[in-house]
C-alpha cells in the first residue's frame, strides 16, 4: 500500500486485539468531532496522526478487519480497500497455486482432474453491461 492515509466511510467497531495477535494497521483519531462547533467542508476530519485504535489484526491464520471493507467497497469503490482484502489473503495463502496481473473482472478457477490425470485452468473475462433494472447483459 502507498504510504498515505486513506478514508473508511463505513462505522466499524472499536477492536482490542488478543495476546500474542499481530496489529497490521490502525484507525487514527481524527482531529475533532463533527459537531455544530466544529465543521470540515468535506465528508470527512482529517486525522490527528495519533492511532486510536486497531484496523486489522491478524492471530494465526485469521485476519480481522475492524471496518466492513468489502461493504465500503461496494458502496465507493475505493481501490484501496480492494487491495487490502487482496493483501490480507495473500499473507494467509503466500504460497497459492494461481496468481494473476490480470484485470479484477478476470475470473481465475484451477482444478485439478484426478480421473483424467489432468489440470485444467479455466480464465473468463467479461464486462456486463446493465441494459435494465432485472439482469446484466454479458
């Protein structure tokens, strides 16, 4: 990830990790709350810099996020919680049979074939187009 800071629109819950588990990121406190008294022009505070709590922690073979990432994804489409999600998979599969530099639409499947002594790789690409409310077009 770029050594920024990034913004989560969506509440999460105020975590504290269990001994022994690994702090991967922080929230940091934001400068003020949002109050009649005190107002940003933008959707967000910007941050004070000082971590208040933790983001993603991870204990074993289990990743937490404090934040429904997937859910702010589907809501904003933010790349970076996108690559988060990707990030914390790799650190719990380092060593995955298929990786790809593909575009995110490319759908990867492996399976293995016993019966026929084979391997089959199947790789589908598409962009559907939403013509009306009830189906997407491929």
């Amino acid at each position: 990830m770029e050594d920024t800071r990034y913004v989560i629109s969506q509440r999460g819950l105020e975590i504290k990790p269990l001994p022994g588990a690994q702090v991967l990121a922080h929230v940091e406190a934001v400068y003020f709350n949002r109050t009649w008294r005190h107002f940003c022009s933008h959707l967000y505070t910007p941050s004070s810099k000082r971590p208040a709590y933790p983001l993603i922690v991870r204990n074993g073979g289990v990743i937490y996020f404090a934040h429904p990432i997937c859910r702010g994804y589907d809501a904003q489409a933010q790349r970076w919680s996108k690559r988060l999600l990707r990030n914390a998979v790799e650190m719990l599969l380092p060593d995955s049979l298929v990786r790809h530099e593909g575009p995110s639409m490319l759908q990867v499947t492996f399976n293995h074939q016993a019966e026929h002594n084979r391997s089959v790789l199947h790789l589908l690409h598409y962009i559907p187009e939403r013509r009306c409310a009830a189906f997407d077009v491929i």
